[in-house]
C-alpha cells in the first residue's frame, strides 16, 4: 500500500484545550463506518492550533480508526466547503501519491473489503488493546493486478452495484491464504530466533 498511498495518523491535541465553539476536531467515535461526523465533534479555537495545521483533513479524504475495539472502522470526510477540520491522534488518513494509479473509489471497496480488514485485524493483533500503526498499515497489500481487473472503474462499478466479478473475487482469497502463510512464517521465525537468543 506504501507504494501508492500515503497514511498519515493525526495530532495529540489536549482534551483541555477543548471548547464549545472552534474548528471541528475528528476522533474515532466520529466515524461511522461509511461517513464522517463533522458535526458533533470535540472543537479546538484557532489560537490553541499551535503545530496542528498540517493535520487538517479535507473533503473526500478516507480516514481510519488506528487503535480500540473498532480498529480498521473507515469513513469518507463530507463535503467540507466552509469548513475547518482536524484530524485527532489514533486517527489515520489515507492520500494518494501524486502519480498513484489507482481509482479514489477503488480503493474505498478495497479498504472495505474483508480481505483488507483481516489484514488490519492481523496487524493490529498482540497488545491489550488492538492497535495499528501508519507505517504497518502501508504494509498491506493493493490489490489491483491489471490481468485480472480490466480497470478500476469498471471493478468499482461491479461492486457499486453488488454484482461481485468472480476473477476478483478468485484473486483476494488466493491473496488472504498468501498473508495467512506470511504471518505463520514470520511467527515462526520469531519463534526460532526467541531460542536462539535464549
């Protein structure tokens, strides 16, 4: 995913500094899984920005939730014509790379797709509480090989209208069984270097 997007986790700003009137500041709990509520928000005033400005989100941008129970949960930023917002700390944006050749909507079926979300529970599997990082998060693999898919648009079309192509389908179980097969590897080569070291 690294190769074509880039993900970015938001600002640490202080709950203290929170006050009934400001610029909206988007948490996990703002984001339903389809959209994002930019209306009832914690809010942060234009003076106690400080360094967060280059977290500001903005319309049509993808955001995740990087850490609790709903780890993974996605939404899409409305339209924010009007609006400042901000991106808050254990929340993830996804933008694509400037020559990145993947449709915006393509990659929103994808990151909503079970296959991609198993690979989110597998990385943010291992501590009390679930968690995933920006950079294990660009890890995980796009699926959008060309000799299965004539384009993206006409496979975000498909999906849009729930008539799912079997080639694309074939070819994200055959992905799902690689990444379990990755993950037994590496837990069994940290197994061996655990003894090795012991």
């Amino acid at each position: 995913m690294g190769e074509v997007l880039k993900v970015e986790g938001g600002f640490a700003f202080k709950s203290k500094d929170f006050e009934e009137h400001g610029y909206p500041v988007i948490r996990i709990s703002n984001i339903d899984g389809a959209t994002v509520n930019v209306e009832n928000t914690a809010k942060i005033p234009p003076e106690k920005l400080g360094k967060a400005e280059k977290f500001r989100i903005l319309s049509d941008n993808i955001l995740i939730a990087m850490s609790g129970a709903t780890t993974g949960k996605l939404g899409i930023v409305p339209d924010l014509s009007g609006y400042r917002a901000y991106l808050n700390q254990r929340v993830g944006r996804f933008s694509l790379k400037g020559n990145a050749a993947i449709d915006r909507k393509y990659l929103w079926f994808f990151l909503k797709s079970a296959i991609c979300q198993q690979q989110i529970k597998i990385l943010a599997e291992g501590a009390a509480q679930p968690n995933v990082s920006g950079s294990e998060l660009r890890l995980i693999r796009v699926l959008c090989k060309r000799s299965r898919i004539q384009t993206h648009q006409e496979t975000a079309s498909c999906l849009e209208r729930n008539k799912y192509p079997i080639e694309l389908m074939s070819y994200w179980m055959n992905s799902l069984e690689r990444i379990h097969s990755q993950r037994i590897f590496w837990a069994n080569q940290d197994c061996s270097n655990n003894s090795a070291n012991a």
